[in-house]
C-alpha cells in the first residue's frame, strides 16, 4: 500500500517576496478541531533545509525551540508528512511560528493529498491566507475551505415534513 502524503505549498511568508527563507517551528495536522496531533505517525520531507539541525523533521518533533527552515523562498518551497497508514480526514491544520526572525513565517499556502505515494497530488485545502502579524511562538490554526461557514456540498437532498412541518432528508455534507 502506497503512503498518503499531505504536502504544502507555502507562497508568500511574512517578510514578503524578496524574502529568502521558510521556517515553521511545528505544523500539526489533526482529525478534529482541537484534535490531537497526527503528525507524529509520519516521515516529513521537505524541497530543502538550509542546513544541519534545520531538517523538516523538526517541524514535527513537539519542539517549539527548533524548526524547518527551507533555505528557499515562498513560492520555491514545499513541507510534506507522510504516513504508512492514510490517519483519516484531516479537519484542522495548526503551524507554529518560530521564536524569532519571524519574517520567514508563512502567510499564504496550500495543501495537496497523495494517496498513491507522490505520484500524483489532489488540492485538499486552497489558499489559506492569514495576517502577516505573527509573534514568536505563536500558533494558529486554520480549518479547510470546505469547512468554514456555510459554503458546503450537499447531496441527496429529499423533501419531507415532520408533524405537518417541512424539512429535508440529506445524503450527504462534503461527500460524507
């Protein structure tokens, strides 16, 4: 069985676009809101680190003090955990700026899924985008596009009425 691969896209980080670099402290993925962290089952990769002690594991090792730092600009550079065994629909993505130089903080990325080991890559989660204003060792959280709000895929919608009042039967919510 082929790993899934969830990889990220970063295209513009804090400092802008001349900046050089990428860094993230830690990134979590989770199955809930709240949830717990998945990324601990997984093997990250990444397009580049700018050296020893700046690998992309460090962005999963529960260690707020040490990072990824891709030593390539957004836009040139990607993250990735993959896992052995697909950890189900991930609800909830939380990244951790590091301590400091915080310009290397992303601001806009996006998220694809491989389920066939890196062959090929569907978009999950498009163009996150968050405020340039990180502080050191913050951590936010961001929740997919197909989950916010009211923007959501329904299916199977059958008209009903209980005790004389209309309702609707639904099949499904995002395919689920």
């Amino acid at each position: 069985m082929a790993d899934t691969i969830y990889r990220f896209y970063i295209d513009s980080v804090q400092g802008g676009e001349s900046h050089s670099n990428v860094a993230m402290a830690e990134v979590e993925l989770r199955l809930s809101i709240g949830g717990a962290d998945q990324t601990g089952s997984g093997t990250a990769d990444a397009s580049g680190d700018i050296g020893s002690g700046y690998d992309a594991a460090k962005a999963i090792d529960d260690t707020n003090s040490t990072m990824w730092n891709s030593g390539f600009s957004a836009g040139n550079s990607w993250w990735q955990v993959a896992f052995t065994t697909d950890p189900g629909t991930i609800a909830q993505l939380a990244v951790r700026a590091r301590e400091t130089y915080l310009d290397d903080t992303p601001t806009e990325f996006r998220v694809v899924k491989s389920t066939d080991g890196g062959s090929s890559f569907q978009p999950i989660w498009e163009d996150f985008s968050t405020t340039a204003d990180w502080t050191g060792s913050e951590l936010r959280t961001f929740i997919p596009v197909e989950l916010q709000g009211w923007a959501h895929k329904i299916s199977g919608i059958t008209p009903s009425s209980v005790n004389g009042v209309a309702v609707a039967n639904i099949a499904s919510i995002n395919g689920v």
